[in-house]
C-alpha cells in the first residue's frame, strides 16, 4: 500500500470532501475534484438520470442545477470499508426513498438535480471520459430509455444503455427500435422491475441481446435496503441459469454481487462470459476481486446520483496502489472494449 507521510491511506472520513486527504483529490467546499494528472482516462459504467414513471417526465433533465443533490449527501461520515449504503443516516435513507416513489412524478425534489450538465460537471472534475447512462423501464407507463438516448445524443460523452422489460409486449421490436437509437448494451433490474434473473421471458431477452452483441448490465445481489421481494429477486443463486444458457452474451454483475459479492465472485471463475462492476463495493471486497480475479474482467461503476463518482473512484485507486495495469483496465480499458470505444493508449504511469 501506498504512504504518504509515513502514514497508511486513510479509508474513513468526515464527510465528501475528506477525500480531499487522500493523495489524488483536492476539496472545495462540497466539490471533490482530481488533482492528480496521472490518473485517468476513467468511464463509469453506472449511471443513471432522473427516472419517470406513470406520468411523463416531469423534470428538465438539461437543466444545470448548482449543486448536485446526490442521495448519499456530502455531508455524510464516509466509511469506504463497508457497503456504500450504510453510510446512510435513516433520515437521509428515508428522503432517498421518498424521492424514488412519490417524487417520480413530480417536478421537484433531488431528483431535479439529476441532469445532463450536473453529470457532465462531476465527470470532468474527475477526469471521466465517459458515463454509461442506465434506464429502467416498466411494461408500459415509462419511457426512460428514450430520455437516455436523447440525452447519449448530446453529446459523446454519455453512452446510453436500453430498457425493455421481459414482460413488455413486441420485446424484440422494442429492443430493435432502441438498437436503432444507439443502445450500447441493456440494463435490468430484477429488484424494481419485478422480474426474476432467471425469468422464462427474461431468458428470452437475453439471447436476444446476445444475437445483437449488446451485453446486459445486472442489478446483482441484495443490497439491504430494498423490500424483501427485491431482495429475494436479487438473490445471486438465480443468476447462475441465464449465464450458463446463454454463453454467446455477455452479463455484467452490477454491484459485483452487493452483499453476495463472493458468490457473484464464483460465477466469473465458473464463465468466462460473465464481468462484474464495482459501484457500492466495500473496499475489503473490491481489494479481494483485485487479488483473485483476472483484472480484464472488472469495470468501473458509481450508481451516480445515488452517490458522487469520487466514491467509487477512491476505492479503485487504492485497492490498484501499485498495480499500474490493473488500474488502467478498471478505470477505462476493460469498458472501452466491451462498449467498443477506440482504446486510448496510456501515456502516464499511475
């Protein structure tokens, strides 16, 4: 590990801006910004904007709000060696889920925050080359994947997944009218929108994606906070069959697993198909995945605006102190093969 001062890199602080003590940030106010030239190019391959449901969406999503309400809020204590969402204070975690329900059809609330130009300014205060924006969609009643890739068109730095729900009428045609719109891969999310991993109609899904070369990004594992049927939904166990079936797509285990993380870990040994990405990882679990699995196999992700990107990108930079390589293949590498971005070569040596 690396010292500065003689003293080990600290993995606790006082709030967001605290990163500012480890050797690659700075602080001002409640902005964390990187300061360090030699890290980076980074994507992310976890984000999301605001999401909408039932009535259209409400919000101006290219509205540039001075300050970015994350749900983890900046003033939080930070422990990077737990689950990122047991920093929550119950308030917090409470206003977190009200603006998830009630405020998905509202014009108000954090989610107003949640913007193009607000995840634009994160992204170039932390040296992030490129976000991949992640909808979740419903049957019917939503339409955030169009909000996605309007917002991909904007500009090259945002990538957009597609959403279509197993359980949607016409799913091949809707994935194809979103491969038409750029989709670079597909997200689901078993906890939100009630379908099981391993789901007849999900199995479905999936091969498709697989005929059009369009890896499908998992919520994978129970995360604590969800209710019992999304946690029961993301159970780990039930992700094992549509990986095994469908060896020609490729799945990323979204959150590594979150509080299964060493069972998602057993499913990168058991496929060479299966990638898991690193968003609300524990430090201890992530240094884990760094020393036991093949480094080409692990992406980069925030779950931004749940939580500011610097997070998830502290954890990296220390757990690949001294690992040159494997950091530039999480922080960038590994994502721009897979989303078949041209691979810039690395000129500085972290």
């Amino acid at each position: 590990m690396r010292y500065a001062g003689g003293l080990a890199l600290p993995t606790t602080f006082t709030c967001l801006a605290d990163l500012g003590r480890l050797p690659w940030f700075q602080a001002y106010d409640d902005r964390v910004v990187v300061s360090d030239e030699s890290i980076g190019p980074v994507i992310d391959v976890h984000t999301h904007l605001a999401l909408a449901y039932v009535r259209p969406m409400q919000l101006d999503l290219y509205r540039n709000a001075r300050h970015t309400e994350h749900y983890l809020p900046s003033c939080c204590k930070l422990d990077l060696d737990i689950y990122v969402n047991k920093n929550f204070e119950p308030k917090d975690l409470s206003a977190m889920k009200r603006d998830l329900t009630l405020g998905s059809v509202r014009s108000s609330g954090m989610r107003k925050t949640h913007t193009v130009p607000n995840l634009l300014r994160e992204m170039n205060e932390l040296g992030v080359e490129h976000s991949v924006i992640l909808p979740i969609d419903f049957p019917a009643l939503s339409e955030n994947w169009v909000h996605a890739t309007s917002a991909a068109k904007t500009t090259e730095k945002l990538i957009s997944f597609g959403s279509v729900h197993p359980y949607a009428r016409n799913v091949r045609d809707k994935l194809d009218a979103q491969v038409a719109r750029g989709i670079r891969g597909v997200k689901m999310h078993p906890a939100v929108q009630l379908v099981r991993a391993d789901d007849p109609r999900a199995m479905t899904l999936y091969r498709l994606c697989g005929e059009r070369n369009l890896p499908v990004l998992w919520h994978c594992g129970p995360v604590g906070i969800e209710p019992p049927l999304g946690r029961w939904l993301s159970q780990v166990r039930f992700y094992e069959k549509p990986i095994a079936e469908n060896p020609k797509t490729t799945f990323i285990l979204g959150h590594a697993g979150a509080l299964q993380w060493e069972a998602a870990l057993e499913l990168t040994r058991r496929y060479p198909n299966v990638l898991v990405e690193t968003s609300s990882q524990s430090l201890p679990a992530l240094r884990r995945m760094v020393e036991s699995m093949d480094n080409t196999r692990i992406l980069l992700g925030s779950d931004w605006p749940f939580y500011h990107q610097a997070i998830s990108l502290a954890k990296v930079l220390i757990a690949t102190e001294g690992r040159a390589d494997t950091r530039h293949r999480i922080l960038y590498a590994n994502a721009a093969e897979l989303l078949g971005l041209e691979r810039r070569k690395k000129t500085r040596v972290a």
